[in-house]
C-alpha cells in the first residue's frame, strides 16, 4: 500500500517538474506531455487499483 502510495506521489510531482519546464514550449508539444502524464498516471492508479483487489 505504502509502496504505491509513494509511486503515485512521485509521479504527480515528476509531472509537475516536467510540466514546469515546458512553460515556454509550443502549445501543441505541452497539450501532447499533459496528455502522455494523465494516460501514464490513469495506468498507474488502474494498476494499484486492480493489485488492491484481493477477491
């Protein structure tokens, strides 16, 4: 629990740096890595999700 716990936690603010970097990038190249965070973070949770599972 705690090991996904603090995979999620990194990931969220792993995507806050990288969103931060890219302040001053193109429009479409932030709308393309805001898009590939949110798909990495849902596969993650769905991941922790179905481990949590025991039934």
């Amino acid at each position: 629990m705690i090991d996904e716990v603090l995979l999620i936690a990194a990931l969220i603010v792993g995507s806050i740096l990288v969103l931060a970097g890219l302040l001053s990038a193109l429009t479409g190249l932030q709308i393309a890595v805001e898009v590939a965070l949110i798909v990495s973070l849902f596969y993650l949770c769905m991941k922790c999700i179905k481990r949590g599972d025991r039934t």
